[in-house]
C-alpha cells in the first residue's frame, strides 16, 4: 500500500490540533452540562428569548438527533438543536444554544461573511469529493512526472482551494455568532456572574474545532502543492 510520509510531516501538526481541540470540547461541554441554570430555562427556551429580543419571528426551533449536531440552517431558517442542548437545562445548553441563534441574527441582518459561506455550499459539495479523488487519481498515473497525473493533481488541488475558503470563511462567521450569543445572553440577563464566565468557556472551547480544521486545510493545501513542485524525475 502506497504512503507518503511527508503527508505525515504536514498534517501531524493539524491532526493534534484538532485532537486538543475536541478534547476541550467534550471537557468543557461536560464540565458545564452539570451546572443548570439559575432561571431553569432550556436551550429551546434561551434561543426562543433571543429570537424574540430581536424580532426575529420567522425561525423554527426544532430538535435534531446527534451530540453537538446543532446548526441553522438559512435556507428553511431553521434552528436545530441536539438534544442535550434543545432540553438542557444547563449553563452550557445556553452557550451552545444561543451560539446557532447568532447566525439567525447574522442571516436576519445580512452579515458578509455568513452569505459568502452560504454561496460556497453548492460548490464545497461537488468538490469536497471530487478534489480527493483527482488528487488521488493524479498520484496513482504517476504524479508531477506524467503530464496526464500532472494535470489531475493540479485541477485536484484548485477544487481543493474551495475548500480551504469555505474553512477560512467559516472562523470570522463562527467567532462573530459567539459574540452576539454573549451579548445576547448577557444585555438580557439570561444569564449572570458564574453561567456567563460557563458560556464564554463553552463557546470559547469550540471556536477551537474551527481554528484546527482551518489550519488542517491549509496544511493539506500546502501538501498537495509540495506534490506539484516534485521535480519530474522524482
């Protein structure tokens, strides 16, 4: 079986990363999950009571199955909360929670970055398949030294750069969600003292998961344009 160890070289730095920042995820999420908060709300509670400060009464809140698999979704404008976080009673359920309704109020307001990332969708499907298979296609005819791998492993690499946008796109999205969830939850007393340093935590442990799958795109980037720069007769 084929393997390359400079792919090793390059990605171990992303791959630990993204171990650590999973890690801080599940701790912190863990750590707060157990302390509820004072008002007894839920997620679904938290994120209805943001929703409606802001006038905002065109979202649906529903329940979805998975852990952490909470998301907006703009096209249905949807909030879908797992469900430790829509029934959670907890400081980190209103972390998580008021984190999804911050892109409702990006979409609701027009934020930049949020209708960038929406556009790159439909391409990031197409080419989130297609870019591993013509890069792998590319090395297996032979790589930088057949004109044939050659140009595989270039149109693979260029399908790849959606990707890497779409990453980079997301952590200004991400971060500028959690900070309207601390406002929010904040300037409406939702939360105070204690559950507020717990959300700030919360949310802060999982910007971490999009700085490591940031930082692996463009470590994977670079990767496959150290395979373009092989010298043919390698």
């Amino acid at each position: 079986m084929w393997f390359d160890p400079v792919w090793l070289l390059y990605m171990a730095p992303g791959m630990l990363l993204a171990a650590f920042a999973q890690y801080r995820v599940r701790s912190t999420f863990s750590r707060w999950s157990q302390v509820g908060l004072r008002r007894g709300w839920s997620g679904a509670d938290i994120a209805a009571a943001i929703l409606r400060v802001n006038g905002i009464t065109d979202v649906r809140i529903e329940p979805t199955n998975g852990w952490l698999s909470d998301h907006y979704d703009p096209l249905s404008r949807t909030l879908r909360l797992s469900p430790d976080v829509y029934g959670g009673r907890s400081v980190a359920a209103a972390g998580v929670a008021a984190h999804e309704v911050g892109h409702a109020i990006q979409h609701a307001r027009g934020f930049v970055p949020l209708t960038v990332r929406s556009a790159l969708v439909p391409a990031l499907s197409f080419t989130s398949r297609a870019a591993p298979f013509s890069i792998l296609l590319g090395m297996l005819v032979g790589g930088a030294a057949s004109s044939f791998g050659h140009a595989l492993l270039v149109l693979g690499v260029a399908m790849f750069v959606t990707m890497v946008a779409f990453q980079l796109i997301t952590l200004p999205v991400e971060i500028d969600a959690s900070r309207r969830a601390l406002d929010a939850i904040e300037q409406g007393g939702l939360a105070a003292g204690d559950e507020l340093v717990g959300a700030r935590q919360v949310l802060s442990a999982a910007a971490w998961t999009y700085v490591a799958a940031a930082i692996t795109s463009i470590l994977q980037l670079l990767y496959y344009l150290s395979l373009l720069n092989r010298r043919r007769d390698d």
